[in-house]
C-alpha cells in the first residue's frame, strides 16, 4: 500500500497528493530510523502517562505497549518494512501500530506533536550515542596511558615550528594527547547532559490541553528534567550543535595524532613502526607501507566540521517554533558520530599496536643542539645574566654549526674558550637524559614530573570510567 498525501496521517484536509518523487524528498525516514528505539520507548513511556492521567484506558494502554513490543522486535530482526511513504520513523512506527491494534493505536498521538516527538527521539538517542562516544575516548586514553608506561625513560626531540627544540621523554609526548582527549571526555559529558531534558508535553509548540504529567514521562524515559518552555523545547538544537562541536575537536585532536605517527613512521623519522594490520601497501611500489588509516582519519576531519558548520547554518536565523528545515538536523550529526567513533577504535588499535624505536627517537634528541638551553642555564648559575648567556651559547652553536660539532662533542677547554664561566659541570649538563631530567618543574618533561602525571593521568581515567 502506498501512502501517498490524501490517505497519509495527516490527510483529512488533502484533496492532492505530492507526487511520489516529492513525497521521497520530503521523507526523513533513511535517515532518523535508527531512533526507532527511542520513538518506541518515547510512545511506551507517553502512552504510559496518558493511562496513569486517565486520558486514555488501561486497555488501550496495555494494547499500545504490547503492539510496540512487538514492532520493535520486528525491527530487531529485520523483519519490519520500512515505507519511505511514511516520511519519517514516528510515522511508520505508528502507522504500524494503529494496523495491528486499531483504535488504541490511533490515541497514541494524544497530546503529542511529531514536533516534540522528533526532539524528544533526538535527545534521548544522542545521550545514548555520546555516552559510546565517551567510552571509546577512554579506551583511547588507555591505550595511551599504557604505551607511556611501557616506553617510560625513551627521550626524543621535542619540536617547536617543526625544528628541533629539546628532548622531552616519549611518555610526556604521548600524555600530552592523553589530557587532550581528557577534555574532550569533558565535553562528550557536557553534550550528553545538555540532551538529557525532554522536550516531550510540549506538543506543537504551544503545549496541550490534556492533564499531561511531563515529570512522569521524564522518569520512565531517564531524563533529568523537562524543558521549561515549551516553544524552546521544540525548536532547540543547541543540544545536536554541542555534540557535533566535541566530536570537531576530538577528530582535530586526532589529526594532530595522525600527523605525528605519520612523519614518525616516515624513512627520515623511523621513531615508530606501525602495525602492518594498520598499514597498506602500493599496487605499484612493492616497497611501500603506508600509513593510510591515520591519513583517513586526518582527511575525515574535514567532513565532520562540515557537519558542524552545516547544523550551524541549518539553525541560523530559523524563527521559532518547528520549521521544516530542521530535519536536516540529524543527518550530518549521525555522520560526526559515526565518523568519530570508528576513528577512535582505529586510532585505538593503531597506538597500542605499533613499535616504538627507542634508539632512533635517542639519537635524533642528540641532534639540533637540544642542550643550547641548559648551557644559558648553566652560566645562570654562575651569576650570568639570562639575556647574556643566551648570546654567549648562541654564539657557540653557531661555532659548533661551522665545525659540524654536536654540544655534546665539546670539551670543557672548547666550553671556557666560549666563556670562562664554564667549568666540568657544563658537560655533564648537556648529557641529555639530564636535560630532560632537569625540567623538575609540575608539568615539565623530568622524569619525576611525568611520573607523578601518569599517576594523576590514571587516576583521573579511572574517575571519569566510574
Ligand atoms: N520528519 C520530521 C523531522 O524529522 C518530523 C517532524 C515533523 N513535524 C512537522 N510539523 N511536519 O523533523
């Protein structure tokens, strides 16, 4: 059967049918049946709160739940037919209903809008999605916590402009992302809470004339409240923008991720090897293993600030109440998700796979005259002003430049012709594994100080997993 505009829900006041192609353009139903669990429990818990005010019977009550029971098992198993004619999934759902039970299925809709059905479906299921979504940022940050533990002591370059600047333990490295993505645990929470308020009482916009009892809605549906105007309630998206604003920045944290492994796993770098089961070859070059998934999950960036931008642009200057270009609300918030969630358990399995070389990342920290910094140090604590002792050194990496000579190269008689400040001291203080030792202070790369942040990094997954 095709239900075209006159026999549509909503067709008593039809004489014409849109035509079949428009019927499909103006359908949502590709793309919001997925909420179909959050349409049944929304009806469920509705339904439930109609009976309990007296609106509609116990009889019709137990009806309605149990032919939704039963639609949901046939969607489970794949046994429901979707009908693109029905445009969206709050329309099949009930049509369905209403053809196995009847009457009952046609009190359903009492004093309720699809206007704050559709909210009420988004937010519940985007408490869900971004509640996945946290879980798979913590999978990641264990993961990264885990390569730090086992790799701690490793020294590498650190890198300002992309130039060598001074060696930093691996482990720091690494946990630098672990608080990247801590915060961005914060703001997946701070997503999910701002969907955990119903819309649903609201009806189309004005609220309803039926005894509705909206906090009993919310507690059967496990939201913590309900909106307190219902015209907002219907028309607010703020709740799918700051979902798709956590997963923007959690992929940008990830293409920074990427970046790294990518040069790190370039012939000039070789810091890491990754996984062949996270590499690909070339139909061409036998020789090549590319890093193409972190390259995919680089390029993926950019879809999912489109997505953002295009939810941004959808709400812009829309007038209250429901206006029908809000149904292209979901679509790109469902890719974000999507596109971030299989790019954490990629990027998850990428890190906790791959090989670190020690040796390499070692002897590129000896490079780059690292240790420039702690010589100015070393002459400040023999009274030299700062601003002179950065001349003094920087003149003598300028030497050492000349002569190919690494700081480490140098003797103490090399040292004292630069400045007679320098004594046995300044060649141990630019032994590297003291440069990196010396940097004590809470948050800097010494060994103390990153073992006392994998503590706090740990404990802190721990409390946010709870
Ligand atoms: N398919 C619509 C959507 O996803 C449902 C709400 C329709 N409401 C309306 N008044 N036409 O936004």
């Amino acid at each position: 059967m095709k239900v075209t505009g006159t026999d549509a829900m909503w067709g008593g006041r039809f004489e014409a049918s849109p035509s079949e192609f428009t019927q499909v353009f103006g359908a949502s139903l590709p793309v919001d049946q997925r909420m179909w669990r959050a349409d049944i429990a929304g009806s469920v818990a509705h339904s439930a709160m109609l009976g309990k005010q007296g609106v509609i019977s116990q009889e019709d009550v137990d009806a309605i739940h149990k032919g939704l029971e039963a639609i949901g098992k046939r969607i489970e198993a794949g046994e429901f037919e979707f009908d693109i004619n029905d445009e969206d999934i709050h329309m099949s759902i009930e049509r369905n209903l209403t053809e196995a039970i009847g009457a009952a299925g046609g009190r359903l809709h009492t004093g309720r809008s699809r206007n704050d059905q559709v909210a009420t479906d988004a937010h519940l299921h985007c408490k869900g999605l971004a509640q996945e979504l946290i879980g798979l940022v913590n999978d990641l940050r264990a993961a990264l916590l885990e390569v730090a533990d086992a790799n701690f002591g490793v020294v590498m370059p650190g890198y300002t402009h992309m130039q060598k600047a001074q060696p930093v333990l691996f482990s720091h490295h690494l946990l630098a992302y672990y608080w990247m993505f801590t915060r961005d645990c914060t703001r997946l929470t701070a997503a999910r809470d701002a969907a955990d308020c119903m819309p649903l009482g609201s009806a189309a916009l004005a609220g309803t004339t039926f005894p509705l009892d909206r906090a009993f809605t919310a507690e059967q549906l496990g939201f913590a409240g309900v909106y307190p105007n219902s015209m907002d309630a219907v028309s607010d998206r703020d709740f799918l923008l700051d979902l798709s604003y956590a997963c923007s920045v959690t992929m940008m944290h990830l293409s920074r991720l990427c970046e790294e492994i990518i040069y790190w796993s370039s012939d000039e770098f070789r810091f890491i090897r990754l996984s062949d089961a996270y590499s690909t070859g070339s139909s061409i070059m036998p020789q090549k293993k590319n890093p193409d998934f972190a390259e995919l999950i680089r390029g993926k960036t950019g879809r999912v600030y489109g997505d953002l931008v295009q939810l941004l642009t959808v709400m812009k200057a829309l007038p209250l109440a429901y206006n029908k270009d809000m149904q292209e609300d979901k679509e790109g918030v469902f890719d974000a998700v999507d596109t971030l969630g299989d790019s954490l358990v990629v990027m998850t399995g990428m890190i906790r796979t791959m090989t670190v070389n020690a040796d390499r990342m070692r002897a590129g920290a000896h490079g780059g005259f690292m240790a420039a910094t702690d010589l100015a140090d070393y002459l400040v604590g023999k009274g030299m002003p700062f601003r002179d002792a950065h001349a003094v050194v920087g003149k003598l990496v300028l030497d050492c430049e000349k002569a190919g000579k690494t700081l480490q190269e140098l003797t103490v008689a090399d040292l004292q012709a630069a400045d007679p400040l320098f004594d046995e001291g300044a060649v141990e203080a630019v032994d590297i594994d003291q440069v990196v030792a010396k940097r004590t202070t809470q948050g800097g790369t010494g060994h103390d100080a990153v073992k006392a942040q994998l503590e706090l990094a740990k404990q802190r997954l721990a409390a946010d997993q709870a």
